[in-house]
C-alpha cells in the first residue's frame, strides 16, 4: 500500500509518498517519517501504542482518523497497490504527529 500526503509540521509542508505493508497497516502499527523534516507521522495503529492519538483507540487508521477530523482522503490503486491520497492542507498530520526522538 501507498499514502500520499502533506506533513503539516510548521516550516515544513513537504508533500510526500510512502509505501508500507498491507498486512502492517490492517493489523499492525504504520509510521511514516517526514523526508523533509523527519517528523514522524502514525498511519495505523493497532496494537494500541498510540492511545493519546487514535482517541483511546477510536480510530486507528488514518482512514478513520480521517473521516474523524473532516479531512478528505481518497482511495485509489496503482497497479496491485492501494493508495491513500490524503488532501493537501489538513488537520489529520498535526493530530498524528509526534516529534521524533532526536
Ligand atoms: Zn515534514
């Protein structure tokens, strides 16, 4: 699977794709981090590591975390691939961004 979206991290705004598992995002944990400023970003969390982000485990794809917060995303396919299209300016990052360590 892809996802296509815009890191919402201030002074960033870098618009970028990312490829991950299907099996990680249905049944696993998904981040993602920022190419640009190397924030991190949750895509899926099902193993309940994120509870502050997925509303104590509400909405644990970013589908849901979507549609939580009125952001449009769209599903589309390349090739055998699903693809998530995340729209550009949007709340959902900023509510699953997390600072890395570093
Ligand atoms: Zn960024």
């Amino acid at each position: 699977m892809a996802i296509a979206f815009t890191c919402t991290v201030t002074d960033c705004g870098h618009r970028q794709g990312h490829i991950f598992s299907k099996r990680s995002y249905e049944k696993g944990i998904v981040i993602v981090t920022c190419s640009s400023c190397k924030n991190r970003h949750l895509i899926a969390d099902h193993l309940g590591w994120f509870q502050n982000l997925t509303g104590d485990g509400a909405n644990v794809t970013i589908e849901q975390l979507a549609k939580a917060h009125g952001v449009p995303l769209t599903k589309g396919r390349v090739g055998e691939s699903e693809v998530l299209e995340v729209a550009g300016q949007d709340s959902v990052e900023s509510t699953t961004n997390f600072a890395s360590a570093s």
